[in-house]
C-alpha cells in the first residue's frame, strides 16, 4: 500500500483503512501502541494536534513505516 499523505484527515483514514484490514480493533492497536483506545479514535478521526511520537507508535502497531521523499514536480501541460 503506497498512499500519498496530505492532510491529519487522510493519515487517519489511512490508519484506518490499515487496522481494519487487519481485522484488528483500535483497542488491539492502542494496546500495541501502548496508546489509548481514545487516542487512537482522535488520530483515525483526523485530530490534528497528534504528537509526532504517537503516529510513529500508531505506525508501528499497523505494520505500516513512514518513507520521506521530495516532492516531484510534474509539469501539466
């Protein structure tokens, strides 16, 4: 799965769309994330004052990993 991030409403969707192919609760995730349940509501519902510490846990747990890259710049023509 290769998904394009731009906004806390997509990485939550995305979070989501993980764990639930998983079959995995958000209780199981925040357990293997050593987060909270709510928490990981919050962060799947788009909360946009989520530390970074708790996305990378919330990675983690899902068995996804985050990749950087720059940005390319396609021309439209």
């Amino acid at each position: 799965m290769n998904s394009l991030i731009s906004s806390p409403q997509r990485l939550g969707a995305l979070l989501a769309e993980a764990r639930k192919a998983s079959a995995s609760t958000q209780a199981e995730i925040a357990e293997r994330a050593d987060l909270r349940q709510a928490t990981v509501s919050k962060v799947e519902n788009g909360d946009q004052g989520v530390r970074l510490e708790t996305v990378l846990s919330l990675l983690e747990a899902n068995e996804l990993e985050l990749v950087v890259r720059k940005k390319s710049n396609l021309s439209r023509a």
